[in-house]
C-alpha cells in the first residue's frame, strides 16, 4: 500500500505530572499529521460498522442497497442529503485524494473500492480506513485524531471520546465549527449505538 521510500511518521512525546508521557506533535514527512496506529479498541471497529456500514462484511466494496436508496432520498429532496458510500469506498476516497463531487470520481471510487476488497481482508481494509480517513484539522488517522483532540494512545480512550471521534468523522472540518450540531449528532449516534 505504501511505497518504500514513504515515511509514515512517528509521535514525540514530553514528560508531563507524575511522569506522564504527553504527546507533543507528529512529525511526517508531509505536511499531512499522520502516524500509524497497531492497537486501538474493537469497540470503535464495531461502532464504525453499525454508523456507517451495516451490510460491510457481507458486500464486495459498494453496497447496492444503500447507493440506491441514497440516489432514491437525494432525487425526492432534489439535493444530496445522503450518500451510499461503503468504509471501503471511504478509504479508496481518501487514498487517492479526489474529493470532487463528479460522476467520474465516483466511478473511480467504486472501482478502486473493489480492487481493494479483492486484495485486502475486512480486517486489513479496517486498519487501512483507520489509519488513512481525515479527521479534520490535518490529521490522518486514528492515532493522530486521538493524540490531538485527547493527548491520548487510541486503546485508552473512553467511549464518550470514541464515539466523539466517530461522530465528527462523517465532516470533521465542519463539526469541529458547529459544537451544537456536532453535541446533536453525538446524543444521535449514541441513541442508536447504546
């Protein structure tokens, strides 16, 4: 997935009270924060699947039920109020950086979804969403979301602080913005997860 010559990125960390190890920035090779995660909580693996993907262990990258009852919501309201995106059209969305709203994109997409379902485990394409989706803000992946907004290693974060970053994955720029909308959401996701 990764070229060889890519730097992943790595965290540094300062001493804080008590001897606790607080993170103090990400360094990459990019101007992208990213740094890759190996251990964070089944839970937020499970909560993603029932907020985003439902159907995700049993479709090969695209979920016709879901692109057509989306198509069907986006046609009756005449805007787009809903998308039919799997995780693993997500992920092939952030890999290759198009986020143009076109039917070409699309297509691209749903193809590069499928090329990744074939050479990729749900397991694997899990660890690659978690370690490639934005969070707003610049960050890449879990682990820097986690870092920055908590000061925190993935697998310590409380519920309340995963689902928060569940609840700002589907717009982080724009939740980060709007708290009430963002708090609306959470008691939403947290209704249907809980």
């Amino acid at each position: 997935m990764f070229q060889d010559n890519e730097y992943i990125g790595f965290v540094t960390y300062t001493q804080g009270k008590r001897n606790r190890k607080i993170p103090f920035g990400i360094v990459s090779q990019s101007y992208k924060q990213k740094a890759i995660v190996t251990h964070y909580s089944r839970k937020i693996r499970k909560n993603l699947i029932a907020i985003e993907d439902k159907r995700y262990f049993s479709h090969l990258g695209i979920d016709i039920k879901s692109i057509s009852r989306a198509l069907y919501m986006n046609i009756k309201a005449r805007r787009i109020i809903q998308g039919g995106s799997t995780i693993t059209q997500q992920l092939a969305r952030n890999l290759f950086e198009d986020h143009s709203i076109t039917f070409h994109r699309k297509i691209k997409e749903i193809l590069y979804a499928m090329s990744l379902e074939r050479e990729h485990t749900k397991e694997e394409i899990l660890d690659l969403y978690f370690n490639n989706i934005y969070w707003g803000k610049n960050l890449y992946g879990i682990r820097a979301a986690s870092l920055y907004y908590f000061a925190k290693e993935p697998y310590l974060l409380s519920q309340q602080e995963q689902l928060l970053l569940l609840t700002i994955l589907r717009g982080p720029n724009y939740y980060i913005r709007h708290s009430d909308l963002c708090m609306k959401r959470y008691n939403l996701l947290n209704e249907i997860l809980f």
